[in-house]
C-alpha cells in the first residue's frame, strides 16, 4: 500500500499522538481527575515543551486546553455552546463561513438512476494519502470527490472495502496524481484557485437530502439527528437520517462528524469514535484559536 503524504508530512504522527492522548485522558476523566501537562507529556513519552510545542503547532492551543476538547463531556458542551439551527444558517448563508465549505461550493449528485445502478458505467480513482487523522482512502470520479474513509481505527482493508463495496459495479482505478491537488485542497496543504475541489454525491435521493443538510453546519459547530430531520421536512425519521449520517461516504468534508444525539451524546461514526471525537476537537481548537 503506498501512502502519498499530504504536506505537513507529520499530520499522520500528529494523530497517533492525539489517539493516544485519548486513551490517557479517558482513563483519568473514568477516576474523576485531569492529567497535569507534565503528567500528560511524560505518559507520552515526551518533554512538556515538545508536546506543547506539538499540540500547539497542529491546533493552534495549548495541550492543557486541548485536553478539554478531548474530554468525554466535551460533545455536550458543543450542543449548548455551539449548537447549529440549519434554517437559520440556510437563510443567513452561514455554512459558507467555514473554510471547508467555501472550497467545496460545487457539488454534483447522481441521479437516482445512476445510482441504481450501482457505479455501472462509473470510472472511480483511488489514492491513499496521509491526513491529520491518520490514513486518508480517498476516492473520485471525474467531476470530483465521491468517497473518503479514515483507517486509522478500522484498518486499511476495511476501509477499501466499505467504500468499493458502495459502487460494486463499478470499475475502480489507481490514481493518486489525479486526485492529489483536491486532497490538498481537502486538508488544507495548498490554497490556489485553479484547484477547488468538486463533490459527487452518490446516494439515494434521501440521502442526499441528509447530506446536503449536513453542509449548511458551519466548521466548529455542531446540531443535533432531529435537527436534521427537521430541516430536510421529516420530522419523523430520526432514525432513518442517523443511518443516512452513517452512510455518508464522504467524511470531513461532508460533516457528519458535526451530528450529536440531542441528549449530548456523541452517536456513532463510521470510521471510529476516536476519529469524530478527534475532528470535533481539531475543530473547535481552530475555531477558537
């Protein structure tokens, strides 16, 4: 398996860090207490001015303040502090305030038939790359991004498989080079106009529904499952827009990450409870910083 590094080449070592931080900082909020940044650093095997130095560099704070967005309680605090209407950020325009929103405007959904279909017909290039959250599967067909799966929880294969799994008739291609300038566009590497990165979301018409919801959430926000429903006109179908959340194949971008059950809980992911936790935290840093 070759991974293509997505520059800065450490964002990969970064979130093994950060996993591991997680671990740590569970374990201690499970016995009720608050690891020192010394205590902290010295379980990580690191200096405290390293990992400061670290933590700070990738989040833009402190590593005692980061902690607090690791922490198990840190998704309730998001509901009651940084809770997203999505009919008021529809008519304010406010998804288009987050950086990832304003480099992914153009998106294009198949049509339910092409769907039915399976992929049948469908060219989809493949490249693994290294992102801030450990190995990136991205995936795409010519008019842009259609899949993006993290493997650092569930493994490589099974993130390959998950995705070609969605589009099994279709006929899949290894091309890192031709995906490469919307990566670094995804993750944030490169700024350039000419590279804009496109969406292609290949669902069924619900789906879609739910997943164009999903990008009205502003970057470090978050709403709730009933929200969603809410705002797509389906009040009702809690349950079945927490399975349309799940089968978003596009992660980050499409922010299903930024869905929480209304009692504060964070729900599943995907790709691992580790993984949303992380992306949340990522977030708000970078929003508070």
């Amino acid at each position: 398996m070759n991974i293509q590094a997505v520059e800065p080449a450490e964002d990969g070592y970064h979130y093994q860090v950060m996993r591991r931080a997680i671990e740590l900082i569970d374990a201690a909020d499970r016995d009720g207490a608050q690891l020192t940044l010394e205590a902290l650093a010295r379980q990580m095997d690191m200096s405290p001015a390293h990992f400061q130095r670290l933590f700070s560099a990738w989040v833009g704070v402190s590593p005692k303040r980061y902690q607090q967005y690791l922490a198990l309680g840190h998704a309730r605090t998001l509901l009651r502090d940084r809770f997203t209407t999505l009919e008021t950020a529809h008519s304010l325009g406010l998804s288009g305030t987050g950086r990832l929103h304003d480099l992914f405007l153009r998106w294009e959904a198949m049509s339910p038939g092409e769907f039915a279909r399976k992929g049948e017909g469908l060219t989809i290039f493949w490249g693994w790359f290294e992102s801030p959250f450990g190995p990136a599967l991205v995936m795409g067909t010519e008019k842009g991004i259609c899949g993006l799966g993290f493997a650092a929880e569930n493994g490589a294969e099974e993130a390959m498989s998950d995705l070609v799994g969605r589009w099994p008739h279709a006929t899949f291609v290894e091309d890192a080079t031709m995906l490469r300038p919307w990566v670094l566009e995804a993750f944030g590497a490169e700024r350039t106009e000419l590279s804009r990165a496109p969406l292609f979301l290949i669902g069924a018409p619900f789906q879609i529904k739910v997943w164009e919801a999903l990008l009205q959430i502003p970057s470090g926000q978050v709403t709730t499952y009933s929200e969603i429903a809410n705002s797509i006109g389906s009040p009702r179908a809690v349950r079945a827009v927490g399975t349309a959340v799940g089968r978003n194949p596009v992660s980050w971008l499409i922010p299903c990450h930024r869905a929480l059950r209304k009692s504060g809980g964070l729900g599943g992911y995907h790709w691992g409870l580790p993984v949303k936790r992380a992306l949340l935290a990522y977030e708000t840093a970078r929003a508070e910083a």
